[in-house]
C-alpha cells in the first residue's frame, strides 16, 4: 500500500466518520458521494460513445436520497412510482433527438446508473433511519465499517501472499487469498462492533461473525461488478478525485451491493424484536 493511498484512506475515514454523526453533514456526503459516482459513470459511459443524458441523471440520482431523508413519499410505493417517472423523464428527452440511434441502449443505460450509484447508496440514508439518534449511527458504522475492513484486508492480503488469481479476466489484480482474508477481517469486524447492533439473542458472536463474512463478501462482489464495468470501459480508476485511490465509485463501489442487503436484513430483524 503506498503512501498516498494510506493517507487518503486515513482522511477518507476520518471525514467518513465525522459526518455520519450528524444528520445534515451526513445527507451532505451522500449527496457529494452520488453526485461524484454518478459524474464518473457517466464519463464511462460516453467513453463507449452511448447517448446518455448524464444531467438528468444525476438530477434524477439527488432526489432519491432527499425524498428518502426528508421522509418524502406521495403514495405507499413511492419508490417504484419515482423510477417510473424518471424513466418516462428520460424518455420524453429521447424524443427531441433528432439521432435515435441506440436510443433503448441511452434510456437503459442512463437509468441503470441511477439505480445502480443513487438508488443502492441511498439505503445509507435508509439505514439511518431504522433507528432513531445514536441507533442509527452506529447502525451506519457497522455496515461501513464492515464492508471497507474487507476492502483493506483483501488488499493488504492479497499483496502479501496473493498467488492465485480469482476473476482475472475481471480485476486481474484481486486474488483467492485476498478475498478469504477480506472476508476475515470483516467478520472480525463485526464482532468487535457487536455492540453496535440492536440487543438481540440470536446476536451471538458465530452469528455475527457470519454476518460480516456475508456482508463483506457482498461488498467485494461490489467491488468486482465495478471492475468489470471500468474494463469494458478500457479503464484503471473511475476518477482521479482521490489520490492513490481513484474516483468516487472506487470507493463506494463495495457499499453498493452491502448496504442495500444489510438494510432489508436489520429492517426485517427489527419487526421481529
């Protein structure tokens, strides 16, 4: 691990850490988070020379989690009839294009980075929200915390004795070594989190320890779907905002697929409490 990469991580977890602890600094950094992974797919996306409409997406991508913090929601399924309208939104800009080429492969793509960036960060905001004050935030922690120990141990692994490629023609750098030992430093992380977790019998620690090897394995799935998106791209990084680590989506690419996973499992863990 180089030091720049060291350094950015270190801050990345600091502000991380500060901001979740504070409901407007929180919504603030999901905000800048979608903003920039949405900014970035996109970029990859014109790379492939796809007529996307990036600036209704990520304006789109920002009302997702605004309706979700402030609670805003005009019929009881209000998330699937606001993925309609964003649909029938990007569709109505297709028809004043006088080219119409690829136009299902612009609409799909389009709404696919809104789904994919904006609608799975947002159950962050979601997981905030299970619980109220303090509850939530540790609840946050948990998942985060989780799913990025898992990123730095297949790293620090797989460096050390990663011999055996996993998914080469994917991310040719991540190992079978790295991911069993991403694996084991989220589970044991959340068993040292445990007690950030609701009171609960079952809570034990096998079970959590369980939990973060599934959770965990999820955030590296994530990880590896947003390989395989940046090489079909052509490309190593998603972005150059961080130095040494890459773009935005390099960093939330793991809590994509684990947040959303762990909300529908704590939301359903809780009506049985």
């Amino acid at each position: 691990m180089n030091s720049k990469r060291f350094v950015t991580g270190v801050m990345a977890t600091l502000i991380a850490g500060f901001s979740i602890m504070n409901d407007w600094s929180f919504i603030a950094l999901i905000l800048f988070l979608t903003i920039g992974g949405l900014y970035e797919f996109f970029y990859l996306i014109k790379k492939k020379d796809i007529p996307i409409y990036s600036y209704m997406g990520i304006f789109i991508g920002l009302l997702i989690p605004l309706t979700i913090f402030f609670r805003f929601e005009l019929t009881k399924n209000w998330e699937l009839l606001f993925i309609v309208c964003a649909f029938l939104s990007i569709l109505l800009l297709q028809f004043h294009r006088e080219d119409n080429r690829n136009a299902i492969l612009g609409l799909s793509t389009t709404l696919f980075g809104v789904l994919y960036v904006s609608w799975f960060l947002s159950f962050l905001v979601k997981i905030r929200l299970l619980l109220p004050g303090w509850k939530g935030v540790e609840l946050v922690a948990f998942i985060m915390m989780v799913t990025k120990s898992g990123d730095i141990g297949a790293l620090l692994i797989g460096t050390w004795i990663g011999k055996h490629p996993l998914l080469p023609k994917v991310s040719p750098n991540k190992s079978v070594e790295g991911t069993l030992g991403g694996l084991v430093f989220s589970a044991l992380v959340a068993v040292l989190l445990r007690p950030f977790l609701p009171p609960a019998p079952y809570f034990t620690v096998p079970y959590v320890a369980l939990m973060g090897c599934f959770f965990g394995g999820l955030g590296q799935l994530g990880d590896l779907s947003e390989s395989l998106i940046k090489r079909d791209c052509n490309v190593k990084d998603s972005g150059k905002l961080l130095p040494g680590m890459g773009g935005v989506l390099d960093i939330i690419d793991s809590l994509l697929f684990s947040a959303p996973a762990f909300y529908l499992y704590m939301s359903s863990t809780l009506n049985l409490l």
